[in-house]
C-alpha cells in the first residue's frame, strides 16, 4: 500500500506547487510538511498535531480527506496501541502482586506524572520561538505635575451610525492549538495558536471552527464566554451563527 507521505506528495508535484507555496497556503511550516511527505513522523510535534496538519495538506491538495486521515492513523498509531499484549498482562501481573504495597504504587504513579510533565515540557519548548532575555528596567524620575490649564470647549462628538450585527468568535489559547476556520462557507483560516495567543473572527451568517485540542484554549461568541467544549487532546468542531452567543457543536 502507498505510503501517506508519497500520495500527499504526488498530488503536490502533479498540481506543479512547491512546499514554500504549500506552506505558504497552509500555514503549516515547510519542516512539517517535508516531514509529512517523507513519513518521518518523529519530527513533527505530536500525533495529535498532525493529524490536523494531515488534514489541512490533504484537503489543500484536493485529495479524499477520510480516507487519507484512515491510512496516516493506520501509519502512526497511538501509543497505548503499540504496545504489545503480552506487555499489557505482565503489567496486570505486577499491579496485582504488588497490591500490599502501596508505597510501590505511589512511586508508579509519582513517576508517570514525571514522565507526562517531561514530555509536555519537551514538546512546548520545541512549538515557542526563543524569548528574549528581559530588559533592565531604569527607574524614571517622576514627571513634574503640569501647570493648571484652562478648560478647552470641545465640539459634541458625531453620532456612529449603528452596525448590523453578524457573528464574531474570539479564540484564546491556554495551550498549543491547531484551527481550522471556515467563514460564510470560505476557509479563512489554518494553523496553529500558542499559549497567550488570540484570534478573532468576524462573519455575517455563520463561522465554523475546528480545534485540534479543545481543552487548550477558551471560546467567546458575541462576547459570551463558552464553558469547555472538551479535554486538552479532544479535536471538536463547532458552529456559531448569527444573533446567538451558543456554540453548536457538530462533530467530536
């Protein structure tokens, strides 16, 4: 069976693009979608991360994008699928011999929460770009308090006329995310948002938005902030229409 990454680049080379143009109409860096092609999956920042890279190249590419996220599953499993049976029974084996002894189920545990805060730490620190070292800060001498002026008469400020209300969306990241927004039936948006990041949208009718990791950022719409659409992980897909501030939730 063709590999994912020849197919993706196939399609490219027959629609006579570039990676830089790709990347380019994508938002998805270059690295990632060399990666991509090439299959070496261990360059790119997480399964979940790329599945929605996978998504977003394949649709760009005008390719079947269910059945292109089927084989890249099939290609890059989750990790609790790759281990072995007979691994899991031993691991059923020493969880119930060592039952009486809770201290060595305290030290597991200790030691997995290390392990995921390792990984995460890990994965954060290759997404961020290189912070700058913060500046000296130089204390300033207080300005001198200005001499008392007449009050200057101002003309009355000119009426705004009143705007029709469509739809707007407010997305603010906690975490790493990857979106996908679509605006009146028209992509307008593909990529990833970081810790401290937000992105607004605007449209008349409806916006729809993907989020790869639902649990890392927070929904506004029409300025009603969301309650958690889902876990850190979860990929969701919701919609917000015109003259209602629920998102609609179509698909998880």
């Amino acid at each position: 069976m063709e590999k994912v990454g020849d197919v993706l680049r196939a399609a490219r080379q027959a629609k006579g693009l570039s990676l830089r143009e790709a990347e380019e109409a994508t938002k998805i860096r270059l690295r990632y979608l060399d990666a991509l092609e090439k299959g070496e999956y261990n360059q790119l920042p997480g399964r979940v991360f790329a599945l929605g890279f996978v998504r977003t190249y394949a649709r760009y590419l005008g390719l079947d994008v269910q059945a292109i996220i089927e084989r890249f599953k099939q290609e890059y499993p989750a990790e609790e699928d790759t281990i072995p049976v007979e691994e899991k029974h031993q691991v059923a084996r020493e969880f119930a011999r060592n039952k009486k002894k809770p201290w060595l189920l305290v030290a597991a545990v200790l030691l997995v929460l290390w392990g995921i805060n390792w990984l995460y730490n890990y994965y954060r620190q290759s997404l961020e770009p290189n912070t700058l070292p913060p500046q000296s800060q130089v204390t300033e001498p207080a300005p001198a308090a200005p001499a008392p002026q007449q009050p200057v008469p101002q003309a009355p400020p000119e009426e705004e006329e009143p705007q029709a209300r469509g739809v707007e969306v407010k997305i603010s990241a906690t975490g790493n995310c990857w979106l996908g927004v679509n605006i009146d039936g028209k992509e307008d948006f593909s990529g990833l948002i970081r810790p401290g990041e937000s992105k607004e949208f605007l449209g008349e009718e409806k916006i729809t938005v993907t989020l790869g990791s639902a649990g890392a950022v927070e929904v506004t719409i029409n300025g009603e902030v969301q309650p958690p659409l889902g876990r850190v992980g979860d990929v969701v897909t919701f919609e917000a229409v015109k003259d209602t501030s629920e998102a609609i939730i179509t698909r998880r």
